[in-house]
C-alpha cells in the first residue's frame, strides 16, 4: 500500500511539474509574441495609418504644385510605398506624376498605375 501511495505521489508530483513547466514557458512565448505586438498594436496602427495619411497628402499636393492635375489619381501610401492609381490626361501626365512622387521625401518607392483618360470619361 506504501508503494502505491509513493508512486501515486511521484506520478502526480510528475504530472504537475510537467503542466507547470509547460504553462510556464506557453504562457512566456505567448507574452513575447502576442501581448507585446497587441499592446503597442493599437498605438502603432493608429499612428502608421497618420504617417500613411499624411505622407498621400505630401505627395498629393506635390502632383498639384508639380503642375499634374491631381483629378482622377489616387495616392496610397503604405510605409513609405506610394501607389498612384486612377488615370492621367496623357503618357506625359503619368510619367511626371511618378517622377515627382519620387522625389517626394518619406517616398522610398513608387507604383504607377496610371491609365490614361479616354475621352467622355
């Protein structure tokens, strides 16, 4: 009966350092990976999308002041990746678009996927 109960003991003595073990180190790999990214998630998301924002904007008025007619082309800017889209009066149009997007400061690169403007439209 004594070796029963020491061996239930051992087993269960085992058993519950085996679970501690394993919650110890799932629960530290869970703060690490998920609650960190989570907890600043929210405060970098917010301020990624401002930046992003605010970056369409510079280059936006940058088309205008470079003298392209900022109707019709839609910058989207992703962490420093603009993308124009939309379309252009002309050939003349897309390429300056893209060139003074380029120069643009905070642009680290560009995506033109002007079409031009079919009359009518």
């Amino acid at each position: 009966m004594k070796t029963i109960n020491a061996l239930r003991f051992a087993a269960v003595a085992s058993a519950i350092a085996f679970s501690v073990n394993v919650w110890s180190q799932s629960s530290d790999a869970a703060s690490t990976q998920s609650t960190a990214p989570s907890a600043s998630a929210g405060s970098s998301k917010s301020t990624a999308r401002k930046a992003n924002r605010a970056l369409s904007k510079k280059v936006s008025q940058a088309l205008q002041k470079g003298g392209v007619d900022p109707v019709g082309i839609n910058v989207i800017a992703k962490n420093g990746a603009i993308t124009l889209a939309g379309h252009a009066a002309d050939a003349e149009q897309i390429d300056k678009a893209a060139s003074i997007a380029k120069g643009v400061d905070g642009v680290k690169s560009v995506k033109n996927v002007l079409t031009i403007q079919e009359g009518g439209q």
